[in-house]
C-alpha cells in the first residue's frame, strides 16, 4: 500500500510540475511567444513576458535584467524602473515588457523600455550548453541561465605578461571590485568568461571563488549566457567539478 501511494504522489507531483510549466509558457493577448520575439527585426518595438532570474544593476531610475521564459530568455537593459520597484524584482518574479529589440557586439537585448509587475513565480534550471561550446548552435541559447562541466582553467596574461588564473578587467589593468575575466579550455578550445561585478561584486561567493583558482583546475559553473563579440558567459557560480 505504502510502494503504492509513493507512485501516486510521484504522478501527482509529476503533473503539478508540467501544469506549472503550461503556465509559465502562458502568454497574455497581444504578448509575443518566445518565437515571435527572436523572428522580429531589429529596432523594432516587441512586447515580451518574462520571469526575472538575475538583476545586473540600478541607477538614475534605470534596471538592467536577466529575465527568461520556457523557451528562451531576455536582456533588458535600462529599463525605466524606479528604486523601488527594482527592489520587487526578485528572481522568480512575472514582468511585461515594452521597448526595443536591439543589437550591441553580437549581444541581443531590449532598450528603452517599461515594465509591469505580474503575477506568477517561475526560476529557469541551468541548463547544460558544454557540449555546444564552439557550435554556432549555442548562440540559440543565448540570455539564458545555462551552466558549464569540466572546465580546465587555463593561463591568462597579465599586464606584466606573467600567466595568471584571473585577470582584474580583461587586460589586468583593474584591481578589487573591477569585473574577473578568466580563461577556460575544453577540448583543445579556449573561451573567456566573466564575473560581471555589477551582478557579483566583491562580496559574493563566485567573486571569492574565482581569485582562488589556480590554472589546471577542473570546474563547473553556472551563469548568463551574454554576447560580446563572441560567447561570454557572466558566470553566478563557480565550484570544483564533480
């Protein structure tokens, strides 16, 4: 009876799930899908709606944000929003956004543009893009909160051309609280990610983590998947591979 029960709480909760996930791809009447905002031109007006994931950062009423849906994700930089409803954005949290598709370096994000506050929570799984690293398939999953197994930390070259695990701005040229650019490898390939300091300063765990690494280190992380002419992760977590 007990086996018998467990494997109907398991179908319960099974389809309480996949009933949450319907709901979190719910859009309202003149709200683009997922689809219909990547198919849009350039400098075109799109209405979007989004879950916040991350929040980069606030200042002269403007919020720059990470925000996804179950089938893509978005970049909302300045947005209008005053400090205290940035203060609502918690991750989790349903917003409807107005503005400007645009293009910056490869990145793809939404300018000038306003928000509402809606109701309904949805967080996005890390979902695990190793295998696309230097396919131009990766770039689908673009904004999205992605992660990344088995990395091998890799030299960079500091100012005075010694090797280095981190490099303070991507030059070396920074010092504490600047952003951390480290270089990985997989494969043979060598790709460049970021601790963005507006998203995690100095205070924070990956922050700490990073200035810890030594080159060899095998790691897995978690992040953004931001564009800067080319893949440039804004990395959240950092830990050793398991």
């Amino acid at each position: 009876m007990k086996k018998a029960l467990a494997v109907v709480f398991v179908l319960v909760l099974a389809l309480a799930l996949a009933a949450c996930g319907n709901d979190a791809n719910k859009k309202s009447e003149g709200v683009m899908t997922y689809a219909e905002y990547d198919a849009a031109a350039l400098d075109t007006q799109v209405t979007i709606e989004a879950y916040v994931q991350a929040k980069q950062s606030w200042w002269d009423d403007k919020a720059t944000v990470y925000a996804q849906d179950p089938d893509g994700a978005y970049f909302l930089y300045n947005m209008k929003c005053s400090e205290a409803d940035y203060a609502k954005l918690t991750p989790g949290t349903k917003i409807k956004v107005t503005g400007y598709k645009s293009e910056w370096s490869g990145e793809v994000e939404i300018i000038d543009a306003t928000f509402e506050i809606e109701s309904g929570t949805w967080k996005a799984a890390a979902k695990d893009v190793t295998s696309l690293l230097g396919k131009e398939e990766l770039v689908k999953s673009q904004n999205q909160f992605v992660c990344f197994k088995g990395m091998t930390v890799a030299a960079s070259k500091d100012a005075d051309g010694n090797d280095a695990a981190f490099l303070y701005n991507w030059d070396g040229s920074g010092q504490e609280g600047n952003d951390l650019y480290f270089n990985v490898t997989l494969n043979g390939e060598t790709y460049t990610f970021t601790v963005e300091s507006y998203l995690c300063d100095s205070s924070t765990d990956v922050y700490k983590a990073v200035k810890e690494l030594k080159i060899g280190d095998v790691i897995d992380l978690e992040g953004f998947l931001y564009w800067y002419n080319g893949v440039n992760p804004h990395i959240t977590s950092v830990k050793a591979a398991k």
